[in-house]
C-alpha cells in the first residue's frame, strides 16, 4: 500500500516572521509619521538618533507608552478567504539626564522586532502557519556629549533578548482523502476518520524557544546648523543576530487515537517526525538601519521634519534551523546520510523609507502632529509568506500633546497604514523552487490601524 509522509518542515518558514521591524516606538513621533533623526526630542533621541541626547536641558526627562498594532490581513486563495487580525502591543520607556551641559546619559526599555498572527488552525496555508508570536525586547543605556553649542555625538549599545511561539499543521485538512482512493477505504474505520479531517488539522507542532542576549551599537550626530532653525541629524544601529539554542516543539494531535488507528491498520501510512524528542537551533538577523534627518522651523509654532531610513535587510539569506541528532528530517539522496537540518531560502532585498512629519503649536499647552511614509518591502513575491506578508506601505499619520501642566505631557496619535488595492501582493511561492511542498498562491491585501498613547514628564 502506498504510504503517506507528511514531511513537517518542507516549505519551512518557521520561527519569525518577515518585515518584523517595529517603527511604533514613540506617541509623540507617531503623529509625524516617526520622523526624528533631524529633532531634538529629549529622552526619546536615544532610539531616533542617540547625538540628539546631547541638546537635552533637563535634570530628568521620562516619556513611555503603548502602541496597538491592529491589522487586518486578508489571503485570497483557491479556498477562499482567510483573515488575520490579532493584535500587537509594542511598549516603550525612555529615561534620561543633563548631567552637566555637556553631558547627557540615558536608558531605554522597547521592542523594536516583533510579530503577532492567527489565521486559525484550519486555513490554506496551515501547513506554513497557524500562529506566530514573536516578541524582541531591547535594553540601550545611552550617553551623549555636547562638544560645540550645534553639534552633539551620542551612542550606546542595544541589548536584545525575547522568545518566540510558531504553530503549524504536519498533517492539514484534507491530506487524509488520498487514502479514499488506496485499498484503506474498505476498512470500516478509515472513511469516518478521512471524513473527519476534510476541513480539519489532525496532527500540529508548536514550536518555541527563549533567544541568547544579542548586542548592537547605536550612534548618531546631530547639527544645529541654524540654532532654532535648521537642524541635521544621521544614525546608524549595527545588525545583531538572535540565536535560539534550544528550541522545542510540541506535537498537537486532534485526536490521536485516530492517528494511531490508521497506523494499526497500515503501519507507517501517517508519519510524523519526532520532533519533540529533540531541540532545535536557529538564528535570525536583527537588520542594520541608518537613518538620515532634516527638521526646519520656517515660523516658531511650526517644525517640519523629513527622514530618509535605510534599513539593511540584504543580509537575510536564509534561516536554518539544526536539530539534535536523534531527529530525522529525510535521507540526503545523494550521500544516504539522515538529515539533521533544513535551510529556508529567504533572499531579502535592502529598503528604504521616506518620512514627512510636521507639528504646529496650536497653544502653549496643544501641539498637533501630522505625517505621511512610504516604506518597502523587503521581500521579492516568490518568497512571501503568511507569518507577516510584507508589501510596500503608504501610511498617513496624525497626533497631538496635551500639557495641562508645564512640564507634564499626554500624547496621543493615530496611524492608517495601507498595503491593499493596488499595493497588495500575488505571492508565487508554491511555484518557487526554492519552496518546493509549499504550494501556497494566492494574493495579499494587507490594513493596518495602528492607535498609540504615552506620557511624558521633565523637570
């Protein structure tokens, strides 16, 4: 009897998700599409551009908050419609002080990689994925120093360290039919066990892990040209690489009984590998970003500000993921050696965003804040995948700062983000022979809402 191997990491993009940059990470710069490289922002310079530190002037200077990330990702395939819209919450913390005039030092608490996703156990592509969750958390002890009155060097290093959770179906709804049309089927159990998982995943793997602590470096300079006037701004943050030594899986079975049952029958007719019966290890790139600012105040109540950022995702080629020995992945036909690992091609192109944000003082207590970005995308259609389909990205931001004491600040914006219509994107990966057993076509339409508060507070 022909037997079925249902072969869990054949497409395998496992773990993280594409295009998991953050660029959330102030409620204040989110009104003006989060540009900041070119402005004197406080404490918040240390994640804008760490030489804008140095025109701090306060003893200290506190802003945090929250963003919500709500998306709504939708999968047009040969099944119809499939909707992804779990939430995000990126958190930041910036605290900071003017040591002396010119020295100014700092800390910082935020997630700038990240990802969230469910498109439910039983969709399409469920074989790729089911749930992702990915979260990157970056510690960035920060000084600046304030060698002229109009130019101020800072850096410091980002510490990063997070965990991930991914959920995939080893045997997806409807891989049991085939066994309908071998000698099975006239084994009165096996029709109601087939009929059972038409639309249903029987067996699932969750896959997680805890990353070693990475380490980047992040510098800037920043240049008052006209004090008050005209101010340019340029950072740079290294690339870092998270790496999962011990990673491990967890086999989810509907009903294993069923599983074991047709193996009773015929053994061998479902095989799944053991992958909890090891660990795995991967390691994912943190991209380098370079970041280039302008900000002009043509009048006093108006600030204008235009950022251009690089971000160096050129460097992702692939994600590997080395499992222990005692865990078989297949046979290499050419040398007959037990495979151990499997390599998921990634081929990420280099990108760039183009930001334009302005904030006009309405009153001494009221700024409003409004922007507009163009951000690419990364990644070429034949390698687009559901843990986050990244598509080029016209989004329009606006925000306001509400002071109802002096040196008190509530913030608050609003972002609509757009990769839908003609932005959207018809992925080929299931003709990608890179991807071969994949077999997901179909096309992306992707809406983010992105709302985001904080408060800030100097004395």
């Amino acid at each position: 009897m022909k037997k079925m191997l249902f072969a869990v990491l054949a497409a395998c993009s496992l773990l993280f998700a594409e295009s998991y940059q953050i660029n959330t990470l102030s409620a204040k710069q989110l009104g003006m599409a989060h540009t900041g490289a070119g402005l004197k922002l406080g404490s918040e310079s240390m994640h804008f551009n760490p030489g804008g530190l140095g025109f701090l002037d306060k003893t200290l200077d506190i802003s945090a908050g929250a963003t919500f990330i709500m998306p709504e990702v939708e999968f047009y395939g040969s099944q119809g419609k499939a909707v992804n819209d779990k939430l995000g919450t990126p958190l930041y913390v910036y605290v900071a002080s003017s040591v002396t005039d010119w020295f100014s030092a700092g800390l910082s608490f935020t997630t700038p990689y990240g990802n969230s996703a469910d498109y439910g156990k039983n969709w399409e592509g469920a074989g790729l994925l089911q749930d992702i969750s990915l979260a990157v958390y970056a510690l960035q002890p920060t000084v600046a120093f304030k060698f002229l009155d109009q130019i101020s060097v800072g850096g410091g290093l980002a510490i990063y360290f997070g965990s991930f959770e991914q959920s995939k179906a080893l045997v997806t709804p409807g891989r049991l039919n085939p066994l309908m049309q071998t000698p099975l089927a006239a084994h009165p159990a096996v029709p109601g066990i087939v009929d059972k998982y038409k639309n249903t995943s029987a067996v699932s793997a969750t896959l997680s892990g805890d990353a070693d602590v990475a380490v980047a470096a992040n510098v800037g300079i920043q240049y008052d040209l006209l004090p008050n006037k005209l101010a340019l701004g340029i950072a740079y943050r290294s690339e870092a690489k998270m790496k999962v030594a011990k990673g491990k899986t967890k086999i989810n079975y509907e009903d294993k009984s069923d599983i074991e049952t047709l193996n009773t029958i015929n053994p061998g007719t479902v095989q799944i590998p053991a992958l909890d019966q090891g660990n795995f290890e991967a390691e994912l790139p943190l991209p380098a970003n370079l970041n280039t600012g302008i900000s002009f105040r043509p009048i006093e109540k108006l600030v204008l500000a235009f950022d251009w950022q690089m971000v160096f995702w050129g460097t992702y080629k692939d994600l590997t993921l080395d499992f222990t020995d005692n865990v078989i992945l297949g046979v290499n036909p050419s040398t007959g050696e037990f495979v151990h690992s499997l390599a998921s091609q990634k081929k990420y192109n280099n990108t760039f965003a183009y930001r334009l944000g302005a904030q006009y003082t309405v009153i001494d207590q009221l700024d409003v804040r409004l922007g507009v970005y163009y951000d690419e995308t990364p990644v070429d259609d034949d390698y687009l995948t559901p843990e986050s389909p990244s598509t080029n990205k016209l989004g329009s931001t606006i925000g306001f700062s509400f002071r109802p004491i002096s040196n008190l600040s509530i913030d608050a914006s609003f972002l609509y983000s757009n990769g839908s219509g003609s932005l959207g994107r018809d992925a080929t990966s299931g003709s990608n022979p890179d991807k071969v057993g994949d077999g997901l076509n179909g096309r992306y339409e992707v809406q983010a809402w992105v709302p985001s508060v904080g408060v800030s507070f100097n004395f």
